[in-house]
C-alpha cells in the first residue's frame, strides 16, 4: 500500500503479485458439505475471511484514492476475473451441489460491491465503467456455464440459497 501511495515505479507489480497470492490462496477457505452442520461452516468460512477481506478493502480505497493510472484499475478488473470461478462448479469436480460455494458467493459479491463502493467515494466513476460496462472473463470449465465469454456483472450476485 505504501508504494501505492508514494506513486513508485513497482507498485503496479506489486499490487499485481498480490492479487495473485490472494487469489491463489481463496481455495483454503473452501468447505465441503457435512450434514446439518453445513451452515454453520458457511458462517463460519466467512467469518474466518473478515481478516482477508478488512485488508483487500484498504488496498482498493488506497488504489482509488491515490491512483489515476489505469494500469492498477486494470489489474483489479483481472484480480476479479480470476476470483469469480469460486462461486461456481469447479472444474475436476464430478459431484458439486450449489451450496458447496455458499461462502464464496458471499465472498465474491461483498469483494466486489467494497471495490465498487471504493470507486464511487472516490469519484473514479469513469473508472467504475470501464470496470463494469465490458464484463468479465469466464473461462468455459465449470459445468455452471455452458460456454466461455464475458459474463455480466451481476454474475457476482448468484445468491446464497437457503
């Protein structure tokens, strides 16, 4: 954060390894179905990730806030991308009901809306549409979607369903 606020040369790299870590690392929050007890481990998925999700949050309001360059906001539109497949079947996989993903489909769509916000409070709104306006990039490797393309938005609001 702090090369982002002094405006160095490798903060566009760095912001960009760390996305990657992130996104990398989101698999060990995954949680695998277990009778009754189920919802509670969803609960508690999200719980444990409020640490993860506090410090993803200052890096977006310290990005829109300090930056312009639309390298750095590029490089969120991708971080995006690639965390987005969490909500959904994963591929490999050959048994997956919908609610294997709950706690990621609270994850991804609270990231998204607190990088949203961090654009809107900080005036970038043209920013916030070319974020937005072009979707996002899902590749076609998950039974959930039929075919690879950009997808809307809104694919990061797949609702948790009781």
């Amino acid at each position: 954060m702090e090369a982002v606020r002094q405006n160095k040369d490798f903060a566009s790299g760095a912001v960009h390894d760390y996305f990657e870590t992130f996104a990398e690392n989101l698999d060990t929050f995954r949680i695998e179905p277990e009778g009754e007890a189920f919802s509670d481990a969803v609960v508690e998925g999200i719980r444990s990730f409020l640490p993860y999700r506090d410090e993803l949050v200052d890096l977006f309001l310290t990005i829109t806030r300090y930056r312009t360059d639309s390298e750095l906001y590029e490089t969120i539109h991708a971080f995006f991308e690639r965390i987005l497949p969490y909500g959904f079947w994963p591929a490999g996989r050959t048994e997956w009901r919908k609610v294997n993903a709950d706690n990621f489909k609270f994850i991804l769509y609270e990231l998204f809306l607190y990088a949203t916000a961090a654009l809107l409070k900080h005036g970038r709104f043209e920013k916030a549409k070319e974020s937005l306006e072009p979707g996002f990039y899902f590749a076609a490797d998950s039974p959930d979607i039929r075919r690879g393309g950009l997808v809307p938005f809104g694919f990061f609001n797949d609702y948790v369903r009781p």
